[in-house]
C-alpha cells in the first residue's frame, strides 16, 4: 500500500543502526530507476572498487557483492515494484549482507515480511501532534481521533493535513474533516483501480491532497509548479534541473528574479504542505502517490504539453553536455540527472523535437559507454535507431547518425561483423544526403578505416581510407582542427602497428604538438599522444626518451579522468614494461600490479 512510511520508517531505521554495519550501507531507490547501474556506480564512488570494464555488465554487480568491503552490510532496495526484477542484482546468499526492502505490492513467499498497513491510533495522533502542535491537537482530541481513522491512519495522508492544518490554525478540525468528506468525489477520480477493478484504499490520502490542491488555488503558480515536478522520474531531482526546465530568459537579473520566486513556489507552498520532499542529499523528490496525482491534474491543464517540451528541451541541453568520452568527473556529475534523462527518452519521447530526437540517446549511450558497460549502451543506440527510423523516415541524416553510434559501439564490442554493415550504410546515406565534400562523411569514412584496422589484414584498406579522410579534413575544416590531428594519429597508429617507425614517428610529433597548442597541455588527447611517442621511442630502445614523456602522460591522466581509469591503467602497463624492459623489476612491479587491479 502506498502513503504508509514504509521509505521514511526504512530511512530511519538505517540512520539509526548503521552502527551495526561495518561494511557499509548502500541505498538503492527502485523504482523507475536502473538498479544495476546504481550498485555499480556506488561500487566506484563509495566503496572505490576498480572494476574491470571487460566485464558484461552482470559480471560488474556481481564483482561488487565479491568485493565488497569485510563487515556486515545493509543493502536496502526502496519501492520495489517487481521482485523477479531485482532478484539477479540481490548480493549472494551470505549472513554479512543484510537486504531491507520496501515496496507496496506482497513479497515472495520466501521473502520474511513486515506488513505496515497503516499507524496505530496512538502514533497517528502523535504524528498530528508533531505537524500542528500538542496543544491543538489536544484541544480537539475527538475530533483529531476521528479524523485519523477518516484518513486509514496512513502517514502520507496526515501529514498533508498536517501541513494543512498547520497553515490553517483557526480552523477546527471537525471543520477539516468536512472539507475533506467534500473532496472525496473528486479524490476518487485521482486513483487507479486495482488488479480486481476495485478503488484502492487510498483514498482518504487522495482527498487530503485534493484539500492541499484546493488550498493552492489562489496561487496557481504553486499548482503548475507541482504538475511540473510530476514530469521528474520517481527518484531524486537537484533543483538546477528545475530552474531549467521552468525559467526560460537569458537575461541574469531576471534570471535572479524568478529564481527566487520559484524558490518561495517551492518552499512556501509545496515543502510547507509536505507535498515535496527535501532529501538528506539536499535533492528533491515527490512521493509517488503525490507525483500520480499531480500527474493527473497536469493531464487537465491547457499548458501540459508545453511543460513536456520544456522538460524535454531542458533534458537536451543535459544529454548535449555529456562528452563523447566522458572522464569519472563527468560521469559523476551527470549520475543525478540520468534517470530524468531516461523519462524524457523513453515516456515524453513524442514530446521531443524532431531536431531533439537523438540526443537524450546520445546522451545514455554515451554516459554508459564512458563507465564500459556496453550492454546498457547497447538499448540506447538500438532504442535511437527505432524511433529516428520510424518519426523521421529512413533516409535522414540523424538516422545515418544513429547507424554510426551503433556500429562504434559493435567495434568497441569486437563485433566487426555487425559493425561493418551499419559503417557502410551509415557512408551511403551520408553520401547521398549531404554529398562526398562534407565533414560527416570524412566521419564515416574514418569509422570504417578504423574497423579494418582493428580487424586486422585490411592495412592497405584502412591506410587508403586514413589518408582520404585526411585530406578531406584539411580541406573542409583547415591544416590546424583537432579532427586534422586525429586522422593524423591515425595514420601514425597505423605506420607503428606495421613497423614503419620512420613514417610513424613525424606523425605523433605533429600530433602532439597540434594538440598541445589547440587543446591545451592538459588534455586528454595531449596524454595520448605523449604515450604514443613514447611507446614509439620505448620500442626502439631510447628509454631515456620514452620514460618521461610516459611518466607526463600518467599525471596528466590521473589528473583528468581519476586513478582507477582503463586509461590510467594501460599508462602505468606501459610505465611498468619500459621498466621491465631495462631490468628495473622493483620498479615495473608496483605498476604492473596496479594496472591489473584496475583492468
């Protein structure tokens, strides 16, 4: 059942006893959110777990419960909805991990269950207390008894009376419960039948919300603000994503302005009435009893779908703000925003623009690529390319786009069979759309040189191919553009793999030297390049030369995308076999050792 405490009396419980857990406690919300991707995020960033990015994506959850810190542990899933969901993330069967579920639907006959149906009539009496005062409540105790049994003794419906009469001290309490008899109709409309067909129990809940909702009518700023939040997924929002979806002027001072007006909306009439939550995480969330009904008031208003369009738009702008290759601060950063990004994929889907359409797609594949795990990348690209093919028709430019996303991430798989037919469709489409002179057609002829190197046997292919691609980019963006460079290392990658050192080595000078002055010293790219030289000059015997440029290479990338990053572990590999390779084995030990715990 929904609105009786069972996420608040789990939180407590975790709060207060976390003493008793040594090894940890983990919170998981469940429901619209993807669990998987929590424990293993959770895995990196609490407990500093180096997961091996080759592992398919099960693997990782598993590797987290086998690693886990000694000591026992409380796991709690919050709002489960489908058991049989959850059940292949669960930690293995060991009495150190303790697993606290919520949910409103009946367990598994396995699962040892606690029912909290509702309050006892002593602690909903004392939870009035606490929202209104002892006195007042005191004052009127018959009338306050009666009007906790009206309300099922649930928590979430009296805490909105609560809140309610709190904001309203001069009314008596038998006047509240008639004004909530008089809502009951109304109330009813809010809910959902059940399995059997029959209205839930919830509408006492239902009725004070409607009171809320009818108290805010003199502000239907406060209303609209509500409907609003109902679009967020059922999970925690930073309120940044609020002011971005609501406040559409350029201009800072009046920026500033309804900055601040949209913060009294908030916290004078939505937090006051208990209507929306403020978390620990100083995030926001609304119950989500509260969010269906808002949901339903947002279907009656005139403006819902411009409200869908903004929140589209403003999730958008979040996707379009994930790089192609994100660093660990990156990803940290967006994690909050991820599940919002998802409801604006996946259920506003036909509110997104034409022009909009992939990019919250994008956006997902990207920000599960940059962790390794393709397999929750996967559904976004495939996801993408359904939906483009079916709103924008077959020959369209975003379609080629999404048939290049696909095959890069078949080619980061190893799955060149699969990759080489979207590469080669995405070229002819592209080709035929914006003819053979123009950048995104040097992008696909550059994916398919690629995917021959990296198969192997098809050098003489793929060098045409670098060098085609090369001199379309000079041409079309200038000798000095960061894509210039990149086909330069290409070509330069492809030299050293063949051994032609001679032809090789001017190459991944320029290169670095491109990237230093276009990109800044501290770029990503700029320690590639740094590792590319040195393994050059490593291979050819000149340590003296290739351990500082691999030693810049290894600071610069701790720096950038953090310690536990593939990228870092193949610097310290490298580090490590030059070391090897002079017989300092002290040295190459420690490295080499890190680097395995890492990949």
């Amino acid at each position: 059942m929904g609105g009786v405490g069972k996420t608040e009396l789990a939180l407590q419980y975790a709060l207060k006893y976390q003493h008793n857990y040594p090894g940890g406690l983990c919170w998981l919300p469940v429901r619209g959110a993807d669990i998987g991707t929590q424990l293993i995020s959770f895995g990196r960033t609490e407990l500093g777990l180096t997961i091996p990015d080759q592992l398919e994506f099960k693997e990782k959850v598993r590797y987290c419960w086998t690693n886990w810190p000694e000591g026992k542990a409380l796991i709690v899933l919050d709002d489960v909805v489908n058991y049989q969901e959850i059940s292949s993330y669960l930690p293995p069967a060991q009495p150190r991990f303790k697993v606290l579920i919520t949910s409103r639907e009946n367990p598994e006959p396995s699962i040892k269950h606690i029912d909290l149906d509702v309050l006892s009539p002593e602690v909903g009496l004392e939870l009035l207390r606490k929202l209104v005062g002892k006195e007042g409540i005191d004052n009127e105790l018959n009338e306050a008894q009666a009007l906790c049994e009206w309300l099922g003794y649930l928590p979430l419906g009296l805490q909105l009376v609560g809140g309610y009469l709190d904001l309203h001290r001069t009314l008596i309490i038998a006047k509240v419960q008639k004004r909530l008899e008089n809502q009951k109709l109304a109330a009813k409309a809010l809910l959902y039948p059940t399995e059997q067909g029959q209205i839930t129990d919830q509408v006492g809940v239902a009725a004070a919300f409607e009171l809320s909702w009818e108290d805010l009518k003199d502000c239907p700023e406060a209303q609209q603000l509500g409907c609003r939040l109902s679009l967020f997924a059922q999970a925690p929002f930073e309120w940044s994503l609020v002011e971005n979806c609501v406040i559409e002027t350029d201009d800072q001072q009046e920026w500033d302005k309804e900055q601040e007006a949209l913060e009294e909306l908030r916290d004078r009439f939505l937090v006051n009435r208990n209507l929306l939550q403020l978390t620990e995480q100083k995030t926001y969330r609304l119950h989500q009893l509260i969010r269906e009904f808002f949901q339903t008031k947002l279907a009656q208003l005139p403006e819902a779908d411009g409200y869908k369009q903004r929140f589209c738009q403003a999730m958008v702008a979040v996707a379009k703000e994930i790089p192609d290759t994100p660093t660990g601060d990156d990803i940290i950063a967006v994690t909050p925003a991820i599940p919002h990004l998802k409801e604006a994929a996946t259920v506003l889907t036909d509110w997104l623009r034409d022009e909009d359409l992939i990019n919250p797609f994008v956006g997902l594949g990207r920000f599960y690529e940059g962790q390794g795990t393709y397999d929750q990348a996967k559904p976004c690209y495939e996801q993408c390319l359904e939906i483009t093919r079916s709103r924008l028709g077959e020959n369209h430019l975003d379609v080629a786009a999404s048939l290049n996303n696909l095959a890069a991430l078949y080619c980061d798989q190893g799955r060149y069979n699969l990759a080489k037919p979207l590469c080669v469709k995405a070229l002819e489409m592209r080709k035929q759309l914006l003819g053979e002179n123009h950048p995104d057609v040097a992008s696909s002829l550059n994916n398919l040189a690629a995917l021959y190197d990296a198969q192997g046997g098809y050098d003489q292919k793929a060098e045409h191919l670098y060098k085609q691609v090369l001199e379309m980019r000079k041409q079309l963006l200038g000798e000095d553009h960061p894509d210039v460079a990149t086909s330069l290392n290409n070509l330069a990658n492809l030299y050293y793999n063949q051994e032609r050192y001679d032809l090789a080595k001017p190459l991944f000078v320029q290169v670095l030297e491109m990237r230093k002055q276009l990109l800044g010293e501290n770029y990503p790219d700029v320690a590639n390049s740094l590792n590319n030289l040195a393994n050059l000059y490593s291979y050819q015997g000149r340590y003296d030369q290739a351990e500082p440029l691999y030693q810049q290479a290894l600071k610069l990338l701790k720096q950038r995308l953090g310690d536990e990053h593939p990228d870092v572990a193949t610097s310290l590999n490298n580090l490590a076999a030059l070391y090897h390779s002079q017989g300092r084995y002290n040295l190459a030990k420690p490295l080499y050792v890190k680097a395995l715990e890492i990949a």
